[in-house]
C-alpha cells in the first residue's frame, strides 16, 4: 500500500501518517524530519536546506528527488509507505510516478486533509514536536501527559522555528501555489481522496481507514 498524504501545513498529516503507520505496520517517510535531522547533524544537506525552511520557503527540488528515491529502495519499504511532506511540487510528483513506472508500481492512494487556513494558524501555534523521535502534540488538543515532556521517548519538547505566525503565512502562501495543484494530479490519475480535517484526529482516522479499505 503506498500513499502520499496532501494537505496544508500544520493540516494533520504528520498525526495522520504515524497513525496509519502503526496500524498497518509500514513505514511513515516524512521528508521535513529527514531534513531537520540532517539541520540536527550539521550534514551539507542539512546546511543547504536550513535557509530556505526557516524562509517559509520549499527546499528545492534537486536536493529533494535523490533523498527520497534512495529512501524508497530500503528494505522496509517493500511492503508499501506513507509519504508525509512530499511530493510538494508538480515535478515532484512527476519523478515520483515516474520512478515507481519504472519499478512497474504506483501511488494507491493520496489522501487531502482538508483545512481552512484560518484554523491552520491557530493550529501551528500550539504545535510542540519531540526533536528525539519525531512525535506531534498540541498543547490543547493532543497535549503530553507529562508538560513538555514526549510521551514516546521522554525528550524534551520543542516549538519549531518555522511555526511562527509570519512563517506559516508564507507556507500556507507557498502550499495554495505549489503543492495545491498536486489535487489536481492525483485526481486525474484516479487515486484521489479527501478527508475532512477539521474533526477531531481520530475521526479523521476513522474515515482514512474506510477509504484504505
Ligand atoms: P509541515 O508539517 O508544515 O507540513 P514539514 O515538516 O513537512 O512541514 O516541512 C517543513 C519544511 O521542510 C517545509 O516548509 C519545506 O521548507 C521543507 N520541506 C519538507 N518537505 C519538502 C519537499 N517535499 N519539498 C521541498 N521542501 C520540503
Ligand atoms: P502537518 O504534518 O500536516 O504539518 P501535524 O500532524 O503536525 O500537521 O499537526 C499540526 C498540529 O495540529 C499539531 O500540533 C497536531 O497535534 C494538531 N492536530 C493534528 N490533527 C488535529 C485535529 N484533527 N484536530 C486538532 N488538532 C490537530
Ligand atoms: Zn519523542
């Protein structure tokens, strides 16, 4: 099962993915924590991409193709994956489907969480992520049981630098130009689906397994 999750920043992907992720048993590849762990290791790609994610901006294209297709050929992929945060381009996309023709295998699904922009902003600034182990919380709907403290691995919480409310203006600028069209695509190649994101998480759940189905 292969899935790309669609959706505005801060629209539930992330929450939706490791959901998904745990109850089907494959693999969530979200390629903003692959970037923020190479910001973390102080890697040249790391370096590269920092300028433009604290920008608001997209990492280009040329260092996010490779990344991903190398991903995509590891083992625990063979069963299937949940791509959160990627394709984010037109022509990412475009290498996606073309690096799965040339495999003889494609997207199943593409799932659009769908929310407003105004709740967008509400919801990224109560965003808390856990550095050590890539969890998601929100201070008042999906709060840690210990403040600031992740659940999972006990790694103290953070607010991302990117989730200030200048920043996630111009994402959500950069989401209705860029990544939107995506919809569009999807749509066209028949495996296009959407939720209503707005629900609490786990009905948003609920109705992404029915479709799964
Ligand atoms: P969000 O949780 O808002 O969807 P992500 O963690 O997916 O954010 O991404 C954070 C930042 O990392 C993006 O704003 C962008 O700069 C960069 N990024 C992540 N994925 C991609 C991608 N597929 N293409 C280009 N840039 C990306
Ligand atoms: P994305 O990966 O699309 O950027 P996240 O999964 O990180 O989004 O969610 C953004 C923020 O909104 C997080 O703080 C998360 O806990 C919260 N959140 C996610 N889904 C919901 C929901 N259905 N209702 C309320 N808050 C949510
Ligand atoms: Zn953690």
């Amino acid at each position: 099962m292969k899935i790309v999750m669609l959706g505005a920043p801060g629209a539930g992907k992330g929450t939706q993915a490791r959901m998904i992720s745990e109850k089907y048993g494959i693999p969530q590849i979200s390629t903003g924590d692959i970037f923020r762990a190479n910001i973390r290791n102080q890697t040249e790609l790391g370096q590269k991409a920092k300028s433009y994610m604290d920008q608001g901006l997209l990492v280009p294209d040329e260092l996010t193709l490779d990344l991903v297709v190398d991903r995509l050929a590891q083992d625990d992929c063979s069963n299937g994956y949940i791509l959160d945060g990627f394709p984010r381009t037109i022509p990412q996309a475009e290498a996606l489907t073309f690096a799965l023709k040339s495999q003889k295998t494609k997207i199943d699904y593409a799932i659009d969480v769908e929310v407003p922009d105004d709740n967008i902003v509400q919801r990224m600034s109560g965003r808390r992520a856990c550095p050590g182990c890539g969890a998601t919380y929100h201070i008042r709907y999906n709060p840690p049981v210990s403040d600031n403290i992740c659940d999972e691995c006990g790694t103290e919480l953070i607010q991302r630098e990117d989730d200030k409310a200048e920043t996630v203006q111009k994402r959500l600028d950069v989401y209705h130009k860029k990544t939107q069209p995506l919809i569009e695509y999807y749509r066209e190649q028949g495996c296009m689906y959407s939720v209503d994101g707005t629900r609490p998480m786990e009905d948003v759940f609920e109705d992404i397994c029915k479709i799964l189905k």
